[in-house]
C-alpha cells in the first residue's frame, strides 16, 4: 500500500512534469544545435568547372568555400585542352554544403604511348584488328612482290620502317606493306 500513496503524492508528480520539462527542452536544444552544427539551412550552386585549368577551378571553390580532389589524370579527350577538366562530382548546379569536396578528373596531356605489336608475317585480316585495337590508325596499305599474299611484310610510320616493340602514341598512323602473292 505505501507504493500505492508515494504515486499519488503532489510531490511524485511534480517530479514527473519536471522529468517531462526537461526532456522536451533538451530535444529542442538538441534540434536547434543539429540545424547550426550540420548548416541546415545553407546552399551553395555548384560552379560548372567543365574545360577550366587547375588554377581556375581553385579560384572559383575557394571563393564558394567549395574544396577540390582529383581522382583521375589517366585519360585523354581531344575535345578538350590539356590538364582541364573533362568532368566533375557533384554536378554543376548542385546544391551543397561549405566545405564540401568537389572530386574532377582532368584531361591528360596528350594520349599515352602503345607498344608496337610484331605482326611481321602475320595477315592482313589479323594485323589490321590487333592495331586498331590498341588504338592505331591504319594508314596506306601498299603491296611488295612476295609469295605469301596479304602477310605483313613491314609497317611504316611517316615514311620509316617501324619495329616491333617501338612505342608510339595512340591514335597513330600506321602504314602497312603487304605481300602481293606475286611468285616473284
């Protein structure tokens, strides 16, 4: 019975409206440090940093109070000029936060260099593919007094005689001298 009158007195509840007070309070004050802790209410628009240099792209965030990351420097487009920006995350127009990272990848400075396959004595129908597979462009095909038709005799790049194992860059031409299958 004693359980029973400590509930029911004026004292036991007035705790429990205190208790009640206090917890109501604290989650506002826990609400209202959360909005300013995390920036509730702030938008920053992404600048569009499509085709700028470095230099401009850190001139642009850092007047946003926008930070920067590259991810990736590996890949070349000729559309755009070298070591400027082929792409970003989080997209132009955007809206973020102060302070947030912007990842770019920038275009490199030129294609990267390929090593010349040997397709010496190789055929015509196999040579052809396995340039234009590593990025080659195939260029003049002439033809030389030999047995062993359509075989590559010799490649040729601006005129010279091209060795297997020769780097080039991609996107180079490659001129091709075949076998006529003329019986000398």
């Amino acid at each position: 019975m004693n359980f029973f009158r400590f509930i029911f007195t004026k004292a036991f509840w007035i705790q429990v409206v205190i208790a009640a007070l206090v917890t109501v309070l604290l989650c506002f004050a826990y609400l209202f440090w959360l909005d300013w802790y995390t920036n509730h209410d702030q938008k920053i628009k992404v600048p569009n940093l499509e085709k700028l240099t470095l230099t401009q792209v850190d001139e642009q965030l850092e007047q946003l109070d926008l930070r920067r990351k590259i991810i990736d420097s590996a890949s070349f487009n000729p559309a755009y000029a070298p070591r400027t920006v082929i792409e970003q995350d989080p997209l132009a127009d955007k809206l973020v936060k102060e302070n947030r990272q912007v990842y770019i990848k920038l275009n490199a400075s030129g294609y990267g260099k390929v090593t010349v396959p040997n397709l010496i004595y190789k055929t015509k129908r196999q040579a052809i593919p396995t340039l234009e597979a590593l990025g080659f462009k195939i260029g003049n095909i002439t033809y030389k007094p030999n047995i062993a038709e359509n075989t590559v005799l010799e490649m040729r790049y601006k005129g010279k005689k091209l060795e297997p194992g020769t780097q080039l860059s991609k996107t180079s031409t490659i001129d091709l001298v075949l076998a006529d299958g003329s019986n000398l």
